[in-house]
C-alpha cells in the first residue's frame, strides 16, 4: 500500500509500506479521509517530545471497514472512526475508563506506528466507533478534533448563558468555540493574532473577535469579564491575559500541547485572589468521541467552513508546505489516501 513513512525529523516521503496484517482482535480499514493536526506538524518538524522514528503519523480519520473479526458488530463497508487512544486496560486511570491518562497509553500515528496517513489501517475492534449517514464523508474526519472540544467543554462544565473566551482561532480553537456555543454560551469572544481568522469567525456565528496586539491582556479585560476562558495557546501572554479578562471564581482552561519542558509563568497572585479555577483539558475521553459525533451529526459545528483543502496522499509534502507558510488561509487540511 502508499504511505507516509517519516524516518526522522523533516524526512519523510510517500512510499510503499506493507498492507496491514490484522492481528485476530483486529479490523482492518480503508482510509477516506484523514486530518493533518498541530500535532502532525510538531511530530513532522521533530518538536513532539513522543514521536517515534520511523513511524506513518495520522489519527484524524473517517474510514470503512474492509475486514473484521468473526462475531464482530463491525462488518464490511461499514463506515467508522477510531478512538485513536489505547491504554494498558489494567492501571487505575484505565479502570476508571480514563486512558487518556494511562502511564503507558500510546495513540496510533503519534507515538506508535500504523497511522492514517496510509491507504489501510487496521486496529483493534474494540478501538471502532460508528457514524452515522451525515458523517459518511469528509466531514467525518472532523469527529477526532471534535472530541478535543467536547472534553474541554465537560472538563469546564459550562453552563447555559455563559461568557466564554477562546484564545487560540486555529481549527481547535474554532471547534471549541462552536461546542460553547452549541452548550449555551451566551457570547463567545474568539482571539487570534492573523486578522484573516475574523472573516471566519463572522461566517460561523462567533460574536466578537479580538486581534490580538501588543497588549492583550488589555484587550482581553476591556469589556465584561468572562466566566470561562479557553487557552489554546499556552503562553505566559495568554495565560495572564485570560487570568486578567476573568470574573471572580471564573475559570481559566488550558489546553495547549506543552512542547519542551519550558516552565511557563502563571500570575499567581491574581488568581489567588480572584479564586480562579484553572482546569488542564488533555486529550479526550471515549464519551468525548460520542458528544463530538451528535454535534456534528446535529449540524452545531459548521464542519464545511472547517474543511480549507484535500490533497492526495502522493501530494502530502504540498499540503504540508501550505500549512507552514500560508496559515492564515487554511484551518483543516485532509488527504484523501485513496483518492
């Protein structure tokens, strides 16, 4: 089959890989669809502290099913997605149906081989969520995005007619936005600092958008505060700025990938004496999977505003090279591995 292979940071090339041998728990699938993320860019350029080398990155997927197990709930041509996480099944954190936070957890295409970016993939059944007839498209390879905001909205437990900010107006960003606003938010404010992001923000219902400046704890504080702020960055700017824009008692959640062990600054004099809560929102859960398909299902992400581009798989280094240096115009990039 064509791949991806990455053999080392800023190396790597479509080529041929041998076809997936389902282990006897496993399904093998066809990719349709699958998403590059900031997380396939930071493996990419070597900035992610897990990648392995080499390895075929991707878990952002929509697929079918073209082999399962015997007695499988699953059978050929069935269209799925996968929970791209895998815990041990044995520790504490897996008991409590949290492998998220496994010791030794590893996601397929991050930090263990065998991801989408290939024409077939095969994992564990158990591993395989259905979707249903809206989803049986491109907009299918949202669902895993997805998930990152619905954790962080029930990480956040927000509440109807909520004042929320999202720092941050990537494809996470945006998603997460558009899950607030599906779970009651009355006004989202969205911050990014490439003023092309307002025009969609406008398109998807966003009610304010702020560009971010010299001073955006300024910016962010102008108005009235906020009850929850969403930080998508990760910054010692942005994690001020929000600290500053909050109401008292308001709630700070950061959820951006911490890249090196860089310590980053919290102002905490300031949240001490609002009594801030401050939530780290990691990954999802497999119930995160189920409310990012009924949004999506239910037309509360706008996932076609979303979608800025489809190459082929032979032209992944194009898209690629797109992402790096035209950010400003593209949010969600898909490979189509089989056309």
């Amino acid at each position: 089959m064509q791949a991806l292979l990455l053999t080392a940071p800023n190396c790597f090339s479509v080529t041929d890989r041998p076809d997936p041998s389902p282990k006897p728990d496993e399904a093998l699938l066809k990719v349709h669809r699958a998403g590059i993320c900031a997380t396939d860019m930071s493996t990419i350029k070597g900035e992610s502290p897990v990648a392995i080398f080499p390895m075929t990155p991707g878990h952002e997927l929509i697929a079918t099913v073209e082999q399962t197990p015997k007695y499988s709930k699953f059978a050929a041509g069935d269209w799925v997605t996968i929970y791209p996480t895998q815990g041990c099944g044995t520790c504490q954190a897996c008991r409590r149906g949290e492998p998220n936070h496994c010791p030794t957890f590893r996601v397929w295409g991050v930090h263990r081989d065998g991801g989408c970016f290939a024409q077939y993939m095969s994992v564990p059944q158990s591993q395989l969520l259905a979707v249903p007839a809206s989803l049986r498209n491109d907009t299918g390879a949202l669902i895993e995005p997805t998930a990152v905001a619905t954790h962080a909205m029930r990480r956040s437990r927000l509440e109807s007619g909520q004042r929320v900010a999202v720092i941050g107006a990537g494809s996470i960003g945006l998603l997460t936005a558009q899950a607030a606003k599906a779970g009651g938010a009355s006004h989202v404010t969205m911050v990014d600092r490439l003023p092309a992001r307002k025009a969609v923000c406008d398109a998807i219902g966003i009610d304010h958008f702020i560009l971010a400046g010299d001073n955006l704890a300024v910016q962010l504080s102008a108005g009235i505060p906020f009850d929850i702020v969403y930080d998508n960055v990760g910054t010692g700017e942005t994690l001020a700025a929000g600290v500053e824009a909050l109401r008292t008692r308001g709630t700070l959640v950061l959820m951006a990938f911490p890249h090196g062990n860089e310590a980053i600054v919290l102002p905490y004099p300031k949240v001490y004496r609002k009594e801030l809560d401050v939530i780290v929102s990691r990954n999802y859960g497999r119930q995160d999977f189920d409310a990012s398909i009924a949004l999506l299902d239910k037309g509360h992400i706008d996932a076609s505003r979303m979608i800025t581009g489809i190459y082929p798989l032979e032209k992944f280094g194009d898209a690629y090279s797109t992402l790096k240096t035209s950010p400003d115009r593209n949010l969600k990039l898909l490979i189509a591995p089989n056309g």
